[in-house]
C-alpha cells in the first residue's frame, strides 16, 4: 500500500469510528467533520474530485451540526 491510499483508509476509518461516537459528545461531531475534511483532501489527491466534493459537504454538515449542538445545549 502506497501513502496515500494509507491515508485515505485512515480518513475513512476516523469518519467511521466518530460517526458511531457522535451521540457521546459534540467533540465527536468535530471530530467527524475533520475526518470528513481529510477525506476530502484524499479524494482530490487520488485524482476524484467528485468524492472530494462530496465529502467537503459533509465536513461543513457535520461542522454546522456540531455549532448547533455546543450552542443550543451549552456543553462547551
């Protein structure tokens, strides 16, 4: 395995295991959202830009889902 493809099944393995640790913690929803940003990154690397575009999506959904959750509960 070369280092980008290294790199692209950690990305992928942090959105998953944050994704099922989202309802622990708003940290978690961050978390996510920066794993989906490294996926982002891994999909314009390996050259498809289509799943980098997706997974931008997901990083600033998770990002605004995580703003709502710390500001509208209060657990900074």
């Amino acid at each position: 395995m070369d280092a980008l493809t290294v790199f692209g099944l950690a990305a992928v393995t942090a959105m998953l295991v944050f994704y099922a640790l989202e309802d622990r913690n708003a940290h978690f929803i961050l978390a996510f959202a920066g794993a989906c940003a490294l996926g982002s990154v891994y999909g314009f690397l390996q050259g498809a830009w289509p799943f980098g575009v997706i997974e931008a999506i997901w990083a600033l959904i998770a990002a605004r889902r995580w703003q709502k959750r710390v500001f509208n509960s209060g657990t900074r």
